[in-house]
C-alpha cells in the first residue's frame, strides 16, 4: 500500500496524476473495509475473518504476479494495466478487513492482564519493523526480481502466515478475557483445539454458576 502509485505506474498508467488518484481510491477502499470489519468481527469470528482475508490476499497477489509477468512478456499495456489495477484494489478489499484490523484485536485479547501491555508493545514493534522491511525493500526487490517477481514472493509469504494462523490462531469471540486466558494456561491445541478447551471451560462455569 506504501507502493501504490508506483505499482499503479508499473501497471501501465504512466501520468502522475492519474497514478496518484487511482492510489487515492485504494486507500478509501482500505477505510471502507475497516469500517466493514468493525460490524462483522463479533458476528463472524476473528479466526475465520482473518483465514478468509488471507485466502483473498493470496489469491490476489499470485495474480497481479501473473498480470505483470504477462505485460514484462509484451502483452497489451492497457489490458493488463486495468486487469492490476482491479486486483490491487480487491487485495485491498480482502486486507483491511481480515489482516487490516482483527490482529489488532486478537493482540488485546491473548495476553495475560500483567502482560499486557509489555506484549502490546513487542507486537507494534513486530508490526512496524515489518513494515519499514517491507517499505524499504520493495523497490529493491523490483529491480532484482521484476513486479511479478516480487508479488510471488509476496505470495508466498502470505501463504506461510495463513498456515500459522490455521495452527496457532484461537478464536476469541465471545469469550472474556479470564476465559481466554484459563483456555491458553490449560493448554491450546493447534488447529481446532481450542473449540474443544472452549467447551470444556464454559460447562467448568456454567457448573460452578449451578453450584
């Protein structure tokens, strides 16, 4: 997203003005979908919004890389100009709100309260060190490997990080924060694990509430 109007002019639009603007709109489809996130999330669960979110994040990547590999061949410029244009877009669409905003609030809910605010913290820096990587390596990794290139190699990460969030992501909806905590001391098992914990802790409860 740093790259935008850059990836908009590698796609074909030359003018500036008309990169910038294009570039402009991808930004408000990233609000537009941070909005969206924010009345799903409790509806549909963090776990699965964030598996969605990737799946369209890969599925996007592998076919910008396809569409600028193609133009790097001599296809039609316009053509494949549009063609990543519309992908860079829905890349957005499919960010912003799985992987744009629910990491944020799976981060506050997974820690113990006294650690807290010391794991908040080492995530940010997790994130922004990610991001100044990311940001300063792109155009370097253009040069070397082309935009397609770049973009499978993009793809390929994404697909690493969809594994582990299927092996050790919980879900987290619905539960307070003394439940998510007694779930993850108990023990959470990767990949489906924690529905059986979640079961077990709430029927502890709802006795202990009987009792």
């Amino acid at each position: 997203m740093y790259y935008s109007p850059t990836i908009v002019q590698f796609a074909g639009f030359a003018s500036k003005s008309v990169a910038l603007a294009l570039s402009l709109i991808t930004s408000g489809l990233n609000a537009v979908g941070s909005i969206i996130s924010m009345m799903v999330v409790d509806k549909y669960g963090r776990r699965r919004l964030m598996i969605i979110s990737m799946f369209g994040i890969i599925s996007c990547l592998i076919i910008l890389a396809v569409v600028f590999r193609q133009a790097s061949l001599g296809g039609c410029p316009s053509k494949f100009g549009i063609l990543a244009v519309v992908f860079l877009g829905l890349y957005i669409v499919s960010y912003s709100p799985g992987m744009g905003t629910v990491p944020w609030i799976v981060n506050s809910e997974i820690y113990p309260l006294k650690y807290r605010g010391v794991g908040g913290g080492i995530a940010a820096v997790a994130n922004w060190v990610s991001n100044l990587i990311v940001s300063e390596s792109y155009l370097t990794l253009t040069e070397h490997l082309g935009p397609g290139g770049t973009f499978f190699l993009f793809a390929g990460v994404s697909t690493l990080s969809l594994c582990l969030i299927i092996w050790f992501v919980p879900e987290t909806k619905g539960l307070p924060f003394e439940e998510v905590e007694k779930m993850l001391a108990e023990g959470y098992r990767p990949c489906g694990g924690r529905k059986v914990k979640g079961e077990k802790v709430g029927k502890v409860t709802g006795d202990d509430n009987a009792a």
